[in-house]
C-alpha cells in the first residue's frame, strides 16, 4: 500500500511516464499472449523471433537509460558503458554454461567445453560459485559496479572530466576487449560463451521459457525506470544535474562532487549489468565483440536521438535505432553504415536534444497555442 | 665509285669473319661442354663439371646452382636448347640458359632433365662454393661461406684456406676464419681446438654457438659431459662472450623495433595533435583519414604500375591533397556547427568515420587491398651476424621525424602557424586584429587532416589496407596525445617514442596482447595521475 502510493506520489503530474509504464505494461501482457495462445496462422500471432528481437531492444533500452543517466543527468559521456553490460552478461554466460553440465561436446560435467579444448583440468577459482543463479545474479550487479567504483574513483577524484574522460573510458572497454579475446582468461575467447541449455530448468529453446524472459525483461525496464525516476527526481538527482550544468559552482556550493558523480557511475554500471544479465539468455551468445568500442558509441547515439536528459527517450531510442538496425541490415546491410553515420551527424547538428525535445517543442507549442485561445474565449 | 663499293664490300666481309673469332674466345667452349652434360653416364658428367668451372664463364654458376637443385633441363625438340624450368600451373616456365631469355611455358613431356646422383651433388655444391667464393658481391661471398658451415669438410677448409688470402674485405674474412674454426673444433690437437673456441667464441654466426653448445652440454646429475676441463672451461666462457652479446643486440633490436612501432604511432597521432591539441576538436574520424591515405598509395600504385619505385614519392603529395580536402569539407560542413561542444563533435565526427569507412567498402570492397613495397624499401642493414635492421623501418623513422620537423616549422615559421597559434590562444582577440578565424580553422583542420593521410601512407608500407584499418589506430591515436599532453607536439613526439619502446620492451614476456593492454591500464592510471599529460600547458590557454 505505501509503495503503491510512493509510485503514484512519482508518477503524480507526469503523462509522459504514466503512458511510456502502461505501454509497458501493456507490451508484457499482449506479446506472450499473441506468442504463446494465439495459433501460428492467425494475423494477430507473434513469433517467436519477434519475442526475442523485442526481448533484445528493451534490455538495450535498460542499457539505454542507464547511459542516460550518467550522460544526459551527470554529463558523463561514456564511451564504455557496453563495457558493464558484457561484464553483466558474462556473469549470466557463465551460470548458464555451468548448467550445460555433462550436455556439452565433450561430456565433461565440471569443465566448459572450451576449457576441455585447452587442455585443463580444473575449473578456474573465478568460476567457482557460478552454477548458482543466485551467485551469478550477485556478480552480475557487483562485478560491473565493482570495475565502475574503481576506475570513478579514480577518475573522479583527480578530476579527469569532458572529453578527456570519453577518451579513457573507450580505452578501458578497448583494453577489455583485447583482454577477453585471450583464450588464456578463462572465458572462451574469441567465441565467447554460447550453445545454452537451460536456465533454472527451463529449456531456452521453448517459446514459454523465451516468452517469460520477455516478460523479465518488460518488468525489470519499468523497475529499472522506476528506480531511476526516483533518483533523478530526488534531492541527489536534482544534485547531479545541478554538476552538469556547472561543476565549479556545485563544489564551490559545498557538495562533494565527486561522491555524487561515483554515486550515479555505479549505480549506472549496476543497470547495465542487469540489462546485460537479461541480454545473454535471449540472445543465446556473449562474446568479446560486446565490449568493442563501437557498441558503446552506438549505445550513445540511441540516447541522442531519442533525447538525453529525459529517460523515456533513452528507452524510445534505443528501440527506434535498433529496429532501424534490424531492418537495414537485412534489406540492404551496404546502406546501415551510411544511415547510422548520417544520424549521428543530423541528430548532433539539427536536433540537439532528440525525439523527446521534438515532442516537447510540439507539445508547449500546443500549450502556447491553447493559452492564446483562452483568454479570448473568456472574454467572448 | 665503284671502288668505293668494292672497298666497303670488302670492310663488311672481312669484319664479318672476323666477329665470330672475337666473341669466341670464351664463349664457344661454354654452350659445347655444355652439350657434355646429356650424357648418361655420371662419371662423364663429373668430368664435364670440372671442366665448366675452369672456363670462368660466368654463367656456369647459375647453370650449377639451378642443376643442384633439378631444375637444369634440355628441350627434346630439334632445337635441344639447354633450359631453367620453373614450375607453374601449366607446366614449366622454360629460361634459355645461354642468353636467359624467357621462352614461355611447355609441357612436361617437352623438356628432359639433367640427372644428378648425390656424389655429384656433393661435386656441385664445392664447385658453387668455389665459384660464388670468388664473386665480385661481398654480400654473396659471405653468404657463401655460410652455406658451408652446415657440412663443413677439409675440401672446403681447403677452398676457405685458398680464398682468405687473396680476400680484402674484413666481414668476409672473419666468416671464413668462423668456417675454419667450425672444422679445427673436431681436431684432436688441443691447442688447434683452443683456438678455434676462442674464434667461435667472438662469433656472432648462430652457426658458431650452435657448434660451442655441445661442448658445455650436461647430464642428468648437472655435472659437464665433457672431461677435458681446459676445453671446457674456453667453451663456457666462449658461450657466455656470446650470449653477453647476443643479450646486447636483442635489447638494441628491441629498442629499434620500439622506435619504429613508436613513428608509427607518431605518425598516427601527429594530425590528431594539430586538430586535438591545437583547435580542440575531438576528431574520431581520424583514423579514416589515415585510411584515405593508404587507399590513395594504393589509388596511385594501379594508376602507375610500371613505376612502383617513385610510387611512393606521388602517393605523398596526392594522399596530403585527398585527405586534407576531405578535412576541410568535414571542418566546414560539419565540425563548424559544432564548436565550443566538443562531446557533439566526437559524435558527429563518429558518425563521419562510420560513413568513410562503408564509402570505401562499397567503393572498392570490405576486403584489403594490398599495395607494394618499393624495391629501395626492401631488406636488411646487416650490424653484424645476429643483428640485421629493416630498411623499411629505418624509413619510416626518418620519415617520421621529417614530417614532424616539417610541422613544428609551419606552426612556428609560417604566417599560417602564427594564425594558427594567435586562434588558438584567443580567438575573439586574434578576430579582432583582423584574422579570419573560419579560414584559419579551415585550415588547420586541412593541415591535420592531410598529415593524416601522409601517416596513411607510410602505414599502407607496414600493414593491410582495408576499410578497419583506421580503427586499429583510433584509440592509439588519442591515447599518445593525451598521454604527452594536448597541445604540445614535442610532448606527443616524446609519448609516441615512449609508448613504442614500452610496447616493444614488455612484448617478450607479456606477449603482444598482453603488452598493449598493460600499456592502455598505464595510461589511465597515468591520466588519473597527471590529468594533462607528460608536457601539460602552463598559463590561460590551459583554462579551457
């Protein structure tokens, strides 16, 4: 009952957010239901396929707000935040290679295949502990927030900022990258960790258990919102945009900036791991190519087109761009570059703050419109 | 007039006669003796070759070397020339041993072999070796030398014996005396075996160590197998000399490698330097710039492909042209809109680096292209036996230092560099004393832009050209700016080199991967450290 209030407390005066969670709502009902109950034939049925691609954009939406976050509320342009979403990944790769059990190639019950291929002999200590959900979830959350309260730690206090700080953090993903190509880490390598069987008993290949990750990932994206409205919206996140918008002054004010910044870097870090976690099962891979620089960059155009600064265009970026993806890449791959290339420039140059900043000049141009108009209807 | 006639007649005729006798004084006995080798019988045959190196023709080298190896063939048609087959899809590319001219392909069945049996094998190899010892090449007589030491016997001690005392040059001679110290190695006299210890010992030839290894070799107790202990004790210090040695000349290859990986580098992020450090412009789309470079080598090698040797001197000038006026289009159409936010700018640049690299896969195709090595760029300086150092890298470490020279004399010697600085510092003051400001940064981007393209071409020397290849130095690019500190090209000079030999150094025992991540961790931690870089800039242009 008090949390229903303090939602509705949240949502109080905002359309915006109301339409975007029952939209949501809505999706999580209608899509398992055209999937599973409607038979094939019907015009109404969804495939599987299209449960899956929209399972795939709406944890790159998580993904999306959370760069959203540091970028559009902190000013942190993140170049590597693909980074904590394949170390979240990774984290939900190796739980479900740990249930392939004695399923895999070689029949080995305790080794990944890819570790028997090399020879050992023993699993790696760091892999000790993964073949519980539980255990995977935690690292999920703690192994990006971890990585991300080091190096913001560092970064922060020593007051790496602007473009300096883009330049480092593509670096890190880079350095990753490089590091999870080595077959010598103990994470498959170049092919990375695939052939999945099963999560928690239940097959990945059923449409049921694919249907309830779809409906996972729909609730763990309003959570995410959720969770993200409040801090933004809250006393910190009013903080936050305060450094955005001037630095200087916020630590002249008396804040300690730095604490702030860590803050929003980790806990953005967190919901990319979750975004990441939700990821791996659906996609049915994690491999090294997550962390290359180019995802994050990508990752970055989805939040400007549908507008930083406003959460909800994080998310409708990042479905937007990505359906675009889907769609170019099978009816002409040649032209996707060329369009991702030229959105980057439009969106920069021509529309500065997005989707949202479109709807928003639309919707106070209606406002301005009305205003005119009523005065004189009261006066008539 | 018709003496005259008469008289002329009479001058031909006579100089007709007389021209065979001329050229035949060495030339007729070669293509007869050759005749010899079609017979069957390999005694005869041995009598033949000892005859055909006597003549000092100075074909019969080639004919020796290519019999050896099989390759020494007569056609069976009426023409029975002697030939040189080399193998091909077809058939036999077939060479006219006399003249080496070329006479196309024929079929197998066309051409019968010069058989040789291992006896004659051995005749041939002492007969290659004693004429390629007298070779007017100083590198081919060494390289001699070292053909022998693999089976070195008194025959050839013989023929090293005969030669080191007419030979004048002092690198052959001390690869002979190496050769003869291999054979002196086995004698039983003990002072001769000292002897020869002490030369192998001062050797450098891998032969010479491999030879001393032996000597100091150990059994399962690690006590010495051999029981002499004056041999011994010459042999361990002769391969300590060595390996001392050898020590040195791996870390000076290691440095030089690291020197050369560090042009490179400063070749890539010397145009960053200019648009980074100097205008402020995060230009990601660098990295294509130097793409455009090498895709203009290779533009210019299909347009002049019977003169790749000046290739180069063509793709410099024209990939500065290309890729600048590509600089100057992105400066005007886009990075202008954009100044004073540089976070738009990486983006919108990022979005240019995406279009220029699919604009090259469709253009010419997502595979690489590869573009040829110069003749003059090819091979090795030779320091000594165990240290060799690429020409190529030597150039592309002189051409880095060229270029960088050549860009601290524009920015500090020229009006545009003086324009340059003055923006740069204060724009609104430099407008006011009546710069163009819009010029000016058109320019400036343009000046990055093409030494970009000139890095393109230097790459295009060392690696792949493809459409990813601007990617791969991207990262590497900023990190050597950040790393000296933005807008400071000494400190980028300075970063490069380091980052290079860093690379270089830890490579061995990290491996190459490994290297390059250590490196990129240094420099974030670095950057935490020192947020401004090695060289940071003092005073009000470092406010902002």
């Amino acid at each position: 009952m008090e949390n229903r209030s303090f939602v509705m407390n949240l949502l109080a005066n905002d359309n915006a957010a109301r339409w975007f969670l029952s939209t949501l709502f809505m999706l999580g009902i209608v899509v398992p239901f055209c999937n599973l109950m409607v038979p094939q034939d019907s015009i109404f049925h969804v495939s599987s396929y299209t449960v899956t691609l929209l399972g795939k954009y709406l944890s790159y939406a998580l993904l999306a707000i959370a760069l959203d976050l540091v970028w559009g509320y902190c000013g942190i342009l993140s170049l590597g935040h693909a980074a904590f979403f394949a170390l979240g990944g990774y984290a939900m790769g190796m739980y479900l290679m740990r249930q392939i059990g004695d399923r895999g190639v070689y029949g080995n019950p305790d080794l990944p295949d890819f570790m028997v291929f090399l020879n050992w002999d023993t699993l790696p200590w760091y892999w000790q502990g993964f073949d519980m959900f539980w255990f995977a979830m935690l690292m999920a959350l703690l192994v990006p927030a971890a990585l991300a309260y080091v190096f913001g730690w560092l970064a922060f206090r020593s007051r790496v900022t602007g473009v300096y700080l883009s330049i480092i953090t593509q670096a890190l993903t880079f350095a990753l990258l490089l590091a999870f190509f080595r077959n010598e880490m103990g994470f498959g390598g170049n092919n990375g960790l695939t052939d999945f069987k099963e999560i928690l008993g239940f097959s990945l290949q059923s449409d049921t258990t694919r249907a309830g990750l779809f409906v996972f990932t729909v609730i763990f994206l309003a959570l995410g919102y959720l969770v993200s409205r409040y801090v933004v919206s809250s006393k910190m996140g009013r903080v936050v945009v305060a450094i955005r918008d001037a630095e200087d002054r916020t630590r002249f004010v008396g804040y300690k900036v730095e604490s702030f910044k860590l803050w929003i870097w980790v806990f953005s870090a967190m919901l990319a791991g979750i975004a990441g976690a939700l990821y791996t099962p659906q996609v049915g891979i994690i491999n090294p190519g997550e962390f290359s620089p180019l995802n994050s960059i990508e990752l970055v155009v989805w939040v400007a087109v549908g507008g930083r600064g406003t959460l909800i265009g994080a998310v409708i970026g990042a479905v937007v761009v990505n359906f675009a993806k889907t769609f170019f890449t099978a009816a002409a791959p040649e032209v996707w570059l060329f369009f991702l290339g030229g959105l980057f420039i439009f969106v920069t140059i021509f529309m500065p703050n997005g989707i949202m900043g479109l709807v928003k000049g639309f919707s106070e141009k209606r406002a301005a419109r009305l205003a005119r108009q009523s005065p004189s209807e009261v006066r008539s | 007039m018709k003496n005259f006639i008469t008289l002329m007649l009479v001058a031909i005729f006579s100089w007709l006669a007389v021209l065979p006798m001329t050229a035949s004084a060495n030339n007729v006995q070669f293509p007869t003796l050759l005749e010899g080798l079609k017979q069957k019988n390999f005694s005869k045959k041995a009598v033949v070759i000892d005859q055909l190196e006597i003549t000092g023709d100075a074909r019969v080298l080639k004919v020796f070397q290519h019999m050896i190896k099989g390759k020494l063939y007569y056609e069976k048609s009426e023409l029975v020339r002697f030939v040189f087959v080399e193998k091909n899809e077809s058939g036999f590319a077939i060479t006219n041993v006399l003249n080496d001219e070329p006479l196309g392909s024929v079929g197998k069945r066309e051409v019968k072999k010069v058989k040789v049996n291992n006896k004659l094998r051995g005749k041939l190899r002492l007969a290659i070796a004693k004429l390629s010892l007298n070779h007017p090449d100083v590198n081919l007589r060494r390289d001699a030398v070292r053909l022998m030491f693999k089976n070195i016997d008194a025959a050839a001690v013989q023929l090293l014996t005969a030669r080191l005392t007419v030979e004048a040059k002092d690198k052959v001679r001390d690869t002979i005396e190496v050769g003869i110290a291999l054979f002196d190695l086995e004698s039983i006299d003990k002072q001769v075996k000292l002897k020869s210890i002490e030369i192998l010992g001062d050797s450098l030839e891998p032969a010479a160590r491999a030879a001393l290894l032996p000597l100091v070799a150990k059994d399962d107790t690690n006590d010495y197998l051999l029981q002499d202990r004056d041999v011994l004790t010459a042999a361990i210090k002769a391969v300590a000399r060595i390996d001392a040695k050898l020590k040195y000349n791996n870390w000076a290859e290691t440095i030089y490698f690291g020197l050369s990986l560090g042009s490179v580098l400063l070749l890539a992020a010397i145009g960053l330097a200019i648009t980074f450090g100097v205008m402020g412009v995060i230009n990601m789309a660098h990295g294509e710039l130097i793409m455009i470079g090498a895709y203009t080598t290779y533009v210019v090698q299909l347009l002049m492909p019977d003169h790749i040797e000046y290739s180069l001197l063509v793709a410099i000038p024209s990939a500065f042209l290309m890729a600048g006026l590509i600089g100057i289009a992105i400066e005007r159409g886009v990075i202008r809109f954009l100044y004073g936010r540089p976070l738009e700018t990486l983006l919108a640049t990022f979005g240019i680096s995406l279009i220029l690299q699919q604009l090259v896969r469709t253009v010419f195709s997502p595979l690489n292209r590869s573009v040829e090595t110069p003749q003059w760029m090819s091979g090795a300086f030779e320091i000594n036996s165990a240290l060799a150092l690429t020409y190529s890298r030597f150039y592309i470490i002189i051409f880095s230092l060229l270029v960088f020279a050549a860009l601290l004399m524009i920015l500090k010697k020229t009006s545009l560099g003086l324009h340059v600085r003055a923006v740069s510092q204060n724009r609104a003051m430099a407008r006011a004393m009546g710069i163009r400001s819009g010029w000016v940064d058109a320019m400036t981007f343009g000046l990055g832009s093409g030494i970009a393209g000139i890095a393109g071409v230097a790459l295009s020397q060392l690696t792949n050209v493809g459409p990813n290849m601007g990617q791969a130095y991207i990262i590497d690019s900023f990190m050597v700016v950040v790393f000296g500190g933005v807008g400071n090209l000494w400190g980028t000079l300075v970063a490069a080199m380091s980052l290079g030999v860093i690379n270089k150094v830890l490579e061995p025992w990290a491996g190459a991967v490994l290297a390059k991540i250590i490196v990129l961790i240094f420099i974030i931690l670095f950057i935490q450290k020192k947020p401004r870089g090695l060289f940071p800039q003092r005073g009000r242009a470092a406010e902002h």
